[in-house]
C-alpha cells in the first residue's frame, strides 16, 4: 500500500512507516499544495498522512473516498469536515495529548513575553535605543496572585494552569461546555460563566477547538468587557479571536497586551501593526516546535496510518461511529 505526506516529518514516523511496508512519498515543497493537485495526488495513494494546511472538506473527501484512512499530525481539525468523512466512512485521526506540555509552554512562554514588553524590549537594542535609564519607563507587570482564566480548559489548559499556579500561586477560574471536576480537584480551579472569565481574569488564554460556536468569540463586544490590565493569550487557533478587534483593543488601551501564537488570518502579514506594538509578543504558529513533541506528533501519525493499513481502527480517531458505518 502507498502512503501520501504532505511534508517531511520526522524520522521516527517514517520509520514506522517503513516498518510496515507501506511504500511512502513525501512532499517536499516550500508552498501549499493546490486542492486539485492534492486530489490527484492521493488517487494514487491508499493513505494520507495529512500535514499542514491542507483543506480536507466534502469536495476532497468525495474525490479520495478510497483512502483507507486520513491521519491528521495535529490536534485541531477545523479544516476537516468529520460529518462528511464519517458519512463516506473514511476514518480520520489526529495527535491529542502528545503536544499538551510543549503548547503549554509556549502559553507561559507569551504570559511573561508580554507582561514585561520582552519583545519590544529586545528590538530596542537593535534600533539603538538602548541608553539613559529611566525609572519610570518601560515597565511590566507582575503576575504574582493575579487570576488566570482558561477558555478551554482541557489537556492544554491544565498544563499551563499547573505552570501558573506554581510559579505565581495564580488562582484559576475557566469556561468550558461544561465543568472540568478534574481541574477543580487538582488546582480548586473555579467554573464561570463567559461573561464572568472576562470580567475577572487578569490573564486569559485561550484553548478551545475553533468551531461556528467559538469563532471570533473574542471580538470587540469581548474585549471591552475584560480589564483595561488584562493580558489576552491565544495558542489554540487565530480563527478564535477577531484579528482587527483586537488591535483596536490594544491601540485603545482596553486591555494591557497580547500575546499570539495563532494569527488570524495565518500566516499574519509582515507589515501588520500589531508586530510593532509595545505590549503585543508574536510568534509563528511553533506551540509544538520541539524535536521532542514533533517526534511523539509523527509517531501517533504513523501508528493510525499503520493501523489503517491493517484495517484496524486508529487509535486516535475522532468520530468512532465511521466503523460502523464502514461495516
């Protein structure tokens, strides 16, 4: 059987791959696959181990609905339309809780970038304005005590919870479809409701799925109900905040900072004005850019492809009712 890659991963994953005796091709271009090259491409394949951007919606799903299995190396499928690929019974799978740990540093990482202008801060160096010492300039703020709220309080969010609470004994309060008892008996962490995580939160950071419900949930309605001090962080999708809202939250002074590891739209253009704010962190999209976690990503992506190949079900699929259908 033959496996399509849309971009070179990581050896332990191809190992896998080969191990099984699957014959694989891997892209190895620097732009995105166009949708109808990607078609033509995966008829020739019996398995597609999706990575990157790539559009897997009805149209596609129609078109390949001889794949034996989609293996996503990612944990967000917003791109993917599931009601379709299960109709078709076409398993798809993706890589939860591998990533949980580095994208939560990454979270912890944009909380203090931006309550100390760390950014902005370094860039000053290279502009030259490095020089006389002024007391009162360019000061941050410090998170000892103040109230973290988690949008999305699943595997990503405890993590970063766990960090927070230890380092800056922060107390948590979280929005979710429905209570976390887990975070609750491990951190006292406290549900609200989404007006309230606003409202209260000095931090918020977002770690919700994007879907209808969630999109640009963070717009300008959202921001200027949180406190003129509040950080705003988000490393689970760009589609979850509203991009310009948000500038203007900021250029406003209606919350203190930002930081980002999600853009909406992605990628985030070169010239755009929140890369030259003082209190905005920006980073491209790395929540999982550890050779450790991008190693486990490809080795979860393999072990689906593999048991897709064996017709077994993936480990990882995201709606178990595609067996039953396929049946």
């Amino acid at each position: 059987m033959k496996v399509y890659i849309s971009r070179i991963i990581p050896k332990e994953g191809i190992e896998i791959l080969q191990n099984a005796g699957l014959e694989i091709t891997q892209y190895s271009g620097k732009t995105e696959i166009p949708s109808t090259e990607l078609i033509a491409i995966c008829n020739k394949h019996d398995l597609f181990l999706s990575v990157g951007n790539n559009t897997i919606d009805r149209t596609f799903l129609e078109a390949c609905k001889h794949l034996k299995g989609i293996a996503l190396m990612s944990v967000g499928y917003d791109r993917v339309d599931i009601a379709a690929a299960t109709a078709l019974g076409i398993p798809i799978s993706n890589t939860p809780d591998v990533l949980s740990k580095a994208t939560s540093d990454t979270a912890f990482l944009l909380i203090l970038a931006v309550s100390r202008n760390a950014f902005y801060m370094h860039d000053s160096i290279s502009k030259k304005q490095w020089g006389f010492f002024e007391p009162t300039a360019n000061l941050g703020i410090e998170l000892y005590n103040k109230t973290l709220g988690i949008f999305g309080l699943g595997r990503i969010g405890l993590e970063l919870a766990m960090k927070c609470k230890a380092a800056y004994n922060m107390p948590v309060i979280y929005h979710n479809r429905k209570p976390n008892k887990e975070a609750e008996k491990i951190l006292g962490a406290k549900y609200v409701s989404f007006d309230e995580l606003l409202t209260e939160s000095d931090v918020i950071s977002v770690h919700a799925n994007l879907s209808d419900q969630t999109r640009e949930i963070f717009n300008k309605d959202a921001f200027s109900k949180m406190k003129h001090s509040a950080i705003f962080i988000n490393t689970a999708r760009g589609g979850l905040h509203n991009e310009q809202d948000l500038t203007e939250a900021l250029e406003h002074k209606k919350i203190w900072g930002a930081g980002l590891d999600v853009t909406n739209p992605e990628p985030m253009a070169w010239d755009n004005p929140l890369l030259n704010m003082r209190n905005v962190c920006v980073l491209p999209h790395i929540g999982s850019a550890t050779i450790e976690t991008r190693a486990k990503m490809a080795i979860t992506a393999a072990d689906n492809i593999v048991a897709a190949m064996q017709g077994k079900p993936m480990p990882q699929v995201i709606d178990k009712q595609v067996y039953s259908i396929r049946k």
